[in-house]
C-alpha cells in the first residue's frame, strides 16, 4: 500500500475498534428485519454505484495515483461484489490507484478475511493497490476528531459511500442529521432505503423474525409527516405482534400520509419498550426534499421492496 492509503486504512481500523459493542446489539434486530431484500434489489444498487462513479470521474480529474475510499456501511458480500467492477475501472484509468475497502458490521475474522483475499486478488489483476478494513461494528458507531476528518479527507482523492440492503434506514436521522462527516464528505453516494410502499407486503417477514428473536414480542409502526415547520410529527401508529393491528391497520395508514411528505418508523419492541435502533422508510418525496441532510441528492430509483437514493455528500459541493 502507499502511505497514504495506509494511513487512512490504519487510522479507520483503530476508530472501529474503539466502537462500544452496544452499537451491534442496538442494530441486530434490525439488520434481521432488512434481510428480507427482493433479488432485483441487491442488483440495481451496485449498477447505480458503478454508474455515478464513472460519472464523476469523466467529470473530474485526479491524480494518477488516486487514493479511493469505498465505505460499505451494510457490510459483507453485497459491497464486495459491488466493489469488485470499480476496481476494475480504477486499473482501466489509472496505473498505481490504491483501493481501500472498509466494510463495516463485518468480523475481521471469517467473511472478513474472505474479502479481504477476495479484493486482494482481484486488485492484484488490474493492477490496484488493494487494503481491506473490517471491524464488527456499524459506521453509526464510528466517531472521527476533526484532526482524523482532515487527515482521511486530505489522504484520499476519492470517497465513496455504499449504503446497500435498505441500510440507509439505520443512519441516524432527525436526532443527529448532521453528524456524519465521512457522509458529507463522499463525493459518490448510493444510499438503500425500505420502501414504505412496500411494508404491508413485507408483514409476513417481519412477523417471522418476531417469532425467531429472544427478546423481540412485537414491532412499533410509526407513521410520521411532515409539518409546515420543517419537522417530523407522528400521525398515527399500529402494532405487529400479539393483540396487533398492523394487518388491517397498516395500509390506511399509508393511505392517509400518501398526501404528505412522510417516513414510517420501525420500532423494535419488548414488553411495551423499545429494544434497539428502529429503521426509517421515507417516501420518495422526503429523501428528495433532504431527510438526510449531510447529502444532496441527485436522482431516486424505486428497486423491488427499496428505494435508491444516488447522491453526493454536501461539502464535496462547497
């Protein structure tokens, strides 16, 4: 690696190490929940990705020995396979391109060092310096000091973020909607939400995961809108679980707010209390007006039971 990819790689792999474990058990149910992706869906996002980055580098000129970050919040297989093309095109530009791959919710044992060896070989064909970090913690976890920001912002020529599976929906808005820096900072963004349209259709996986989760009796749908104020306001809620009403109460829910800007909220439940992070489902029209803030985004592509948002992270603008 040159040192400057070996810089950032060393300095994202110290930060992941220091996330607190609690940041995986809050997103284990709902990982579980966002495993039920139609084929069509781990596809599209990948073919978008691959689109937009060739994009932008027809548009922008970099060095001949470019440094690119890929981030795959989701982690695992999906984003390796949708890193491998981009390889592929950094060899085709560029001779001596350094590749780091940081694939967060991923053990650096196991399926780490599986894609670690996959990248790596396939780096080595086309010619790409290729570093694999891989930590089993998610990238909402991850706090960077303005100093480590500069140093990766000023290291890598090229950052990309990957946000496939309906993971988008974990990222941590309204509370913190401007608290993702390495967000903000990715000149290419492809960003997978659930699609709310979708959720009725998806109540029987839902249900199952309820089943096969200790410590999971129901899920908490909120249904939110937006107000003339710019906030988010619940309009109504319904429950997936004994005693619920989600399969006769969901869809009118969703009839109602189709009139509005709105984001369903799935929220694990336990005897009456939240147990872990929930998952967002904005409509298509919310992620375009900016639900989340540290990106602009540039078109929505609706994929099976996702929605695909192709953005550019805001400071790359300023």
């Amino acid at each position: 690696m040159t040192d400057p990819a070996t810089l950032t790689a060393n300095l994202l792999s110290s930060a992941l190490q220091n996330v607190p474990s609690s940041f995986t058990d809050e997103q284990r149910v709902a990982r579980q929940l966002l495993c039920g992706a139609d084929p069509f869906e781990r596809f599209v996002p990948a073919r978008l990705l691959l689109e937009a980055l060739k994009a932008h580098l027809d548009q922008r000129r970099l060095p001949d020995k470019p440094v690119v970050l890929f981030m795959d919040r989701l982690g695992g297989g999906d984003g390796a396979r949708a890193a491998a093309p981009i390889i592929d095109t950094l060899g085709k530009r560029f001779r001596g391109a350094s590749f780091i791959h940081a694939s967060f919710a991923t053990p650096s044992r196991g399926l780490g060092s599986l894609l670690r060896g996959n990248l790596t070989r396939s780096g080595a064909e086309h010619g790409v310096l290729v570093d694999v970090v891989s930590h089993n913690r998610p990238a909402e976890g991850l706090e960077l000091d303005s100093r480590q920001i500069e140093a990766i912002h000023g290291e890598c020529d090229l950052l990309i973020t990957y946000s496939p599976g309906g993971s988008g929906g974990l990222l941590p808005y309204p509370a913190h909607p401007t608290n993702d820096s390495l967000l903000a900072l990715s000149h290419v963004c492809v960003l997978s939400f659930p699609d709310p349209e979708s959720s009725v259709a998806d109540l029987p996986g839902y249900r199952t995961v309820i089943e096969a989760e200790p410590g999971l009796d129901s899920l908490l749908f909120k249904m939110q809108v937006m107000s003339d104020s710019g906030q988010l306001e619940e309009l109504a809620r319904c429950t997936l679980g004994p005693d619920g009403d989600a399969e006769d109460r969901l869809w009118v829910l969703l009839d109602n707010a189709r009139r509005r800007r709105y984001c369903l909220l799935v929220q694990p439940m336990s005897g009456g209390r939240p147990v872990g992070a929930p998952i967002h489902c904005p409509c298509s029209t919310l992620l375009k007006r900016g639900l989340v803030n540290d990106v602009s985004v540039n078109r929505i592509v609706p994929a099976g039971n996702r929605l695909l948002s192709v953005a550019v992270g805001k400071k790359t603008l300023t």
